[in-house]
C-alpha cells in the first residue's frame, strides 16, 4: 500500500479536518480526492496506490467523516460548508489548481465549487453522479443513512454489508467485501462501526424532500477543462440518459466512461476507472505542458 503521512486542516468554524497526504512532485496538480457521502479517505486507496509518487494525491475528510471532526451544527453537513473547507485547504497549502476526483457527493462538491472557483480545477472525475439525480437511489440511501449499527465483528460487518449491496457488486468476493466494510468503519471500544456522524442524515432527508434547483449550470461551469464522467451501469443514482447529457453539454473535453456490473459507486479499483483515471491525467499534462 501506498505510504501517506496524516495532517490537518481548519475549517472557518474551528473544526479539525483531516487528511491524506501521498508524497508526489511540485510541478504538476496534484489529484485531490473528495468521498461520497457517508465515506472518507480510505475509498481512494487504490487511486493512491496507482499514482502517488508521480503525482502527489490529497484525500479527504469531510467534516463528520473519518478522521475530521464532527460538527455540533448539522445543518453545516452541505456541500456550501464542504466546498469551503475544500478552498481553505487549497489556499493553506499554496495549490493554485488540482485534478479532482469526487465520488457522489464528492462529485457534487467539485461542480459547485466549479461555479465559483472553475480555475482551481485542471480536471475532474465526476465518479457515478451528476445535475440531476434518480430518486430510486435517494430512496435507497434513506434506508440505512444515519442509522448507527453496530457490527459484532469484522466478519459480521462484511456478511451483513455483502447482504445489503450484493446487487450493486454482483462480482464482488470475499476479498472485496471485506476491504470494502474496511474503508467504511472502525473498531470502537464496543464493537464495528460507521465512521462518520450520523447526524449527516438530517441535511440529506431534508435536501432529498426539497425541490431540487437546476444544477446544470455548476456542470457546465467544468466546461472547457479535461473531464470525466464515471458511471456504473447497474447505477441508480446516475441514470444513462443523464450521463450522456452530461458528456454532451461538457463537449469535446468530456469523456463517459461506463463500469459494467457495477452500481453506486464505482470503488476506482476497475480497469475501467484506472485507465479513465490515466487519459484524464494525460489530457492534463498535455495541457499544463
């Protein structure tokens, strides 16, 4: 596994913020990696393992997940709140523009901080999300977000986590859950565990209640930048039809690139998403160069 050294972060309300920080060279963007929704740093170890080293790779916390602190207010579990945290860590750490990877809700965070701050982005991966959402998934996580479960073991932790998401990793084995629940939980003093706040539910039952604005906007905003659109076709967060407007109001820059047996959200462990991964950083230098 790819060595990384642990460091902080402050949010403008004070709160510590963790992350990654894979040793990589000064002279080109470096990859910054924002999780999904309930997720945290560790679901970009295989993108670390890939790269690092050539190119220095960022992966996040988000406040309320992994390592970063949880936040009293939970109405600051919003992608207003993140992209700000996101911009802070930039400008402490002297990066004028990075290459994003953002997975759901990460995705959602590189395209509005796109419609303010479209120059700090040298290219993105939009991993398995976009402008308009398909309420079977919303649905789907309302079922387990913020539901704090407590896991006996890790291999309980495993069974019951293949149980609930076989359909979307139909191909998954053994191996794969159990670096999956991994990369989700931790060992508390009780037992296994989610490692993020639950009270990040709130913010999502009431955003997935409220009539959504249009969003393309913040999409378009990426135009004119190397760009890649991630989708596992078993999604049901990111429909076909979406994904293709997606590419098509992006232009020629934009590329679709579909996962197959794969659902909500691609892990970036699959060829497919490692060498998507490789021609958008190409497309990069090619570029900056």
């Amino acid at each position: 596994m790819a060595t990384w050294t642990d460091r902080h972060w402050y949010s403008a309300e004070g709160l510590r913020l963790h992350y990654r920080d894979y040793p990589g060279p000064h002279d080109k963007p470096p990859i910054l990696c924002i999780p999904g929704l309930t997720r945290n740093a560790r679901d970009f170890e295989p993108v670390a393992e890939r790269y690092a080293g050539d190119w220095r790779v960022i992966a996040l916390d988000l406040r309320g997940r992994g390592e970063s602190e949880y936040d009293p207010d939970n109405r600051h579990y919003a992608p207003s709140y993140y992209v700000a945290d996101i911009l802070k860590l930039l400008d402490q750490l002297g990066i004028a523009d990075a290459v994003f990877i953002g997975t759901s809700l990460g995705g959602i965070c590189t395209m509005v901080l796109a419609s303010t701050d479209a120059d700090r982005i040298a290219g993105a991966l939009i991993n398995d999300i976009g402008p308009e959402i398909d309420p079977a998934g919303l649905d789907r996580i309302g079922t387990y977000v913020g539901r704090d479960v407590l896991f006996e073991s890790w291999e309980d932790a495993a069974a019951r986590l293949q149980e609930r998401n076989q359909d979307m990793f139909p191909n998954w084995g053994d191996g794969e859950w159990h670096r999956f629940v991994r990369r989700v939980a931790y060992e508390a003093d009780d037992g296994i565990r989610f490692q993020y706040d639950m009270g990040i539910a709130d913010n999502f039952r009431l955003a997935a209640e409220t009539p959504s604005a249009d969003a393309w906007p913040m999409l378009r905003a990426l135009a004119g930048r190397p760009v890649t659109i991630l989708r596992g076709d078993l999604s049901d967060l990111l429909s076909e039809e979406v994904a293709n407007r997606m590419v098509a109001e992006l232009g020629a820059d934009a590329e679709l690139v579909i996962v197959p047996d794969t659902g909500h959200a691609p892990s970036l462990e699959e060829p497919e998403a490692l060498a998507a991964i490789d021609r958008l950083l190409g497309k990069v230098l090619a570029r900056e160069g």
